[in-house]
C-alpha cells in the first residue's frame, strides 16, 4: 500500500489494522510487515529505536510493498517530528497532546509552509513521499495521542484541528491518568471505557479518525466493532516474550 492509499484510507475513516515494534530488529520488521498488517509503527518515544534504527525499520517495512510505516515520535518536537517524515515515515503518532494548540503544534511540524512550519529536506522520503511539498502534506497523516488529563478533558477541541487527521488513545497512560494504581487497573474500568466512548464520539463527530493500541487481535476486533477506526496490537517484544514462555511451558509440562 502507498503513503497516498494509506492517508486516504485513514482520513475516510476505513477499518485499518496495524502492529507496534519496540525492538531495533530490521529483519524482524521487515517480517512483521510481510504479515498482511496495514502498517507497523516504530515507537521511537518508549521503544529500543534510536535515529538509525528508525531509518532501517521504515526501510524494511517498505520492502514488504503492502504496509506502511508510521512512527511514534519521542515528543511533540518540530525536529523529532520532521526527522520522522523526512526519514520515510507515511505519517507520525504525537505523544501527550493536552489540548488543541498543541494539537495545532503537531499538525505545523508536519506540513511545510504555508499549511505548517516543516523544513524541506526529505532525505529519504522523496522516494516513496513527494518530493513535492503539496504531495507530501496530502500523502503523510498527523495523530494526536490522547492519554492525559488535559488531553481527554479537551479531546472535542483537539479533534476540530484543523489538519489533523486522527486522535490516538494511549489506555496505559490514559488508565493512569483517570486515577488507576497501574496500568491495567480494573478499578477504573468504567471511567476507561466511558473515556473511550467520549473520544469515538468526538472524532467521529470532527469526522477523523480514530485509533487506540491494544494487547491483542481479540481486543483490537472489539474495539474496531465499537467505532474505532483503526487500531494498533501489541508490540514484538511483547510477543516474543509470550511465544517463549508458551512453548517453555509446554515442554516443561510435557
């Protein structure tokens, strides 16, 4: 799938399913993005990444020709943002968004004048991304993540942005965020889901998109069927973990 088909598949609001990695693993990427998932995202802000290894999983996910490959930028950063697309990435998900100017922050450092403030050097983008700055602000998606106070307090704001093309619900830091003692708190499970149920309808109402991360298939089925738009499962270094233990324990067992 192309950069272009992708934003315009995320901005109809159309089922989109995609996958997280943390790990510095290009062959492993490159893998996971030969599974039939419409993107992977490399989480550059909590992940293993650095600057290099950001470079290298976008490269291996673009080998695959079906997904694309977003990125987790490390803050809302001109420069962490910039360095993302200009790196190859079809769009990038904005951690801890509090309110609308810093929604509109977001979408700035994404598109170039006069739209935004995005400085023009798409060093690896061009291939695959523009190089024309028109082609590239039509073709490459800015997501706001909601998982604070103020982000969730102002979730109708954020998503009238003009520019923005989706909110993004972080639920272990939005678990926190609503009073939970960890991140899985159960004692929270209503405030979690009505919280969920105010950002679908605020995103659906600004008509974008709207995606949250979740643990497995399972779950990212029933969120998608509650009107998320799209949704993200997992992470490798989750999986890894859980596949090891499995057959630990089934050969131990046996």
């Amino acid at each position: 799938m192309s950069a272009h088909e992708f934003a315009a598949r995320l901005r109809r609001r159309e089922r989109i399913l995609g996958y997280w990695s943390v790990l510095d693993s290009p062959v492993s990427t490159e893998w996971l993005a030969h599974v039939g998932w419409d993107y992977i995202a490399l989480d550059v802000q909590h992940g293993l990444i650095g600057y290099s290894g950001m470079v290298a999983g976008l490269t291996a996910i673009d080998a695959s020709g079906s997904a694309v490959g977003l990125v987790r930028v490390e803050a809302n950063d001109v420069t962490a943002i910039g360095r993302a697309l200009d790196a190859g990435a079809a769009g990038v998900i904005v951690p801890m968004v509090n309110d609308a100017d810093e929604a509109a922050k977001a979408v700035a450092a994404g598109r170039y004048p006069p739209a935004g403030i995005r400085s023009y050097g798409p060093m690896r983008a061009q291939l695959r991304i523009g190089p024309r700055p028109a082609d590239a602000d039509r073709d490459t998606v800015i997501l706001a993540m909601i998982e604070t106070p103020g982000g969730l307090a102002n979730v109708e704001t954020i998503c009238a942005v003009q520019g923005l093309d989706g909110v993004y619900i972080g639920p272990s830091d939005l678990r926190l965020a609503l009073g939970g003692a960890h991140s899985q708190d159960p004692a929270v499970d209503d405030e979690f889901e009505a919280a969920l149920k105010r950002v679908r309808e605020a995103a659906a109402n600004a008509g974008i998109a709207a995606g949250i991360h979740t643990p497995d298939g399972t779950t990212a089925a029933r969120r998608l069927s509650e009107g998320f738009t799209f949704a993200t499962v997992a992470s490798d270094l989750v999986h890894l973990k859980l596949a090891s233990a499995a057959h630990l324990k089934a050969a131990t067992d046996g």
